[in-house]
C-alpha cells in the first residue's frame, strides 16, 4: 500500500500526520513502529490520524499511536500539528475546531500571531482517573526507586503525568529514572514521567520520558500537568512559560474545574508516500 503522509513538529517533538479521510488507512501496530523507525521508516515520536468524526458536532477524529504501535488518548504537541494540518491540506478553514478523541473532545483555535491554542480539558486528580494506584488523594506521593525516596506529583491530562522536582534538568536522571517511573506498578497505564526546574513562579524547565517514546523534544500535555501540578502544590502561578529542550509553551490554568489552555507552534517539516 502506498501511503501519503506528512511530517510535522511541535518544538522538536516530531510526527508523522496521515490524512485517513481521503485515503484508506488501515495500520497496525507493526506498520506504526515502522513508519516511526528512524533508519527504517519515516522516524516520528508519534503517528496522527486524520479520520472523519463519529459525532456530527465534531469536525474530526483525532488519534494518536506512539511510536510502539500503542494508541494513546492524548497529544497536546500533536493536537497543534493536526489544526495546522487540516488547514493547510484543505480539509478544514474554520478558525476554531472541535476534534474528538479516545478521552473526549478538544477545541483547537488558530491565532492571528500562527500560533494555535488547545483547550486541553479540565485535568484530573482523582487517582483512580490517573490512574494511579494510591489510597488517597494527595498533592504530593511518595515512591521508592533505585535505591532512593523520590516524590511526585500525578495528574490526567488524557493521558497519566507524573512530575518530579528536581534542582536542576540539565543533571536530572531522565534516562535512568524515567523508564523505571514511567514501567512502575503505582501506574497500570503506565505514565509519562516530567522532570521540572522552577526558575520562578511563571517559568519552568522541563524536561518528559514520554511512555512508549521515550525523551522527546517537547511534550505538550507534560507542560500542561507540570503547569497543573507546580500550580496545585503552591510554587507556580497562573500563567506558566515552560521552556523545553525544543522551545517554549505558554499555558494558563485558573485551578480546580477550569480547563488547561496550552499556547505554542507547529510547523510543516515535508510531504512524501512511503509503501507499506
């Protein structure tokens, strides 16, 4: 099968975008993991599909598949990607669109200045919507990993985030502690795992081992529950910058029952076909 696709980012944090309503795409986990591969494919962080909506009020389905082959609910750096897409490929010229997908419905709004706006939803603490195996409630969760106590905040943005503070990310141990974090039994879903840096109570660094991808340049939903987080545990203020390793997001929360509004870019890379 000849397949049409398009490569996009959000601050480094790469996609491969597939127009799913004007050809026929059917692909399995094994073609996702291909399509994702970076010596053998085209090489994405994850794959986006562009599919017709189920529900007459929306404008389109939006899915997500990391680059395991696993879909996902959630993609805040992917939802930018796919208002920008649908624009450009002449799907769509709405300057507001409402797109559904597996944990409900986004509304992504272009800006006079290019940038797109994603109201990403009210996030959710309720361990058991993380999930997260945890008896209570609480801002702060304790874990014990690599021979040392570390503590965590966890919200749902769609999809599980787990934010550690940490004095410094340039230092942080992403690559040890992310995939043990990320694998832990605390989380049945498994979870994205965000290592955060307070520079004051509007910025942020950050850094995310995103589950099934690995580190990425940006995660778009991390910001947000970093944000969510820093905000619930008293440290940050509404509005937060959170500068990443591929750039800066802007996101605004007005607390508990609001929805997250993320702000930033996203950019068309190349079109090509590929067979699979």
């Amino acid at each position: 099968m000849m397949l049409k696709f398009t490569k996009m980012h959000g601050l480094g944090n790469d996609f491969v975008v597939i127009d799913a309503i004007r050809q026929e795409v059917n692909l399995s986990a094994e073609q996702v993991r291909y399509l994702a591969d970076r010596h053998f494919g085209v090489g994405c962080d994850q794959l986006l599909l562009v599919e017709n909506p189920s529900d007459p009020s929306a404008d389109f389905r939006y899915r997500i598949f990391n680059a395991d082959g696993g879909e996902v609910s959630q993609c805040g750096n992917g939802a930018r990607c796919f208002a920008r897409f649908v624009k450009e490929q002449g799907l769509s010229d709405r300057q507001e669109l409402r797109v559904d997908t597996k944990n409900g419905r986004l509304v992504l709004r272009h800006r006079e200045d290019g940038n797109i706006m994603v109201d990403m939803g009210v996030p959710r603490h309720d361990p058991a919507l993380i999930p997260l195996k945890a008896l209570h409630e609480a801002s702060v969760y304790s874990i014990n990993m690599a021979g040392k106590a570390w503590e965590f905040g966890a919200v749902s943005m769609g999809n599980p985030h787990a934010i550690l503070l940490v004095d410094d990310i340039d230092s942080a141990p992403v690559t040890s502690i992310g995939p043990v974090l990320e694998n832990h039994e605390m989380f049945p879903e498994r979870v994205n795992v965000g290592f955060m840096q307070v520079l004051n109570p509007h910025r942020i660094r950050l850094r995310v081992f995103e589950r099934g991808s690995g580190e990425t340049l940006a995660c778009g939903s991390g910001a947000c529950g970093a944000a969510v987080v820093g905000i619930e545990q008293g440290f940050l203020q509404n509005p937060v910058q959170v500068d990443l390793p591929g750039g800066s997001l802007s996101i605004s929360w007005l607390g508990r029952g609001e929805s997250v509004f993320m702000t930033g870019p996203a950019v068309t890379v190349f079109e090509g076909k590929i067979e699979i």
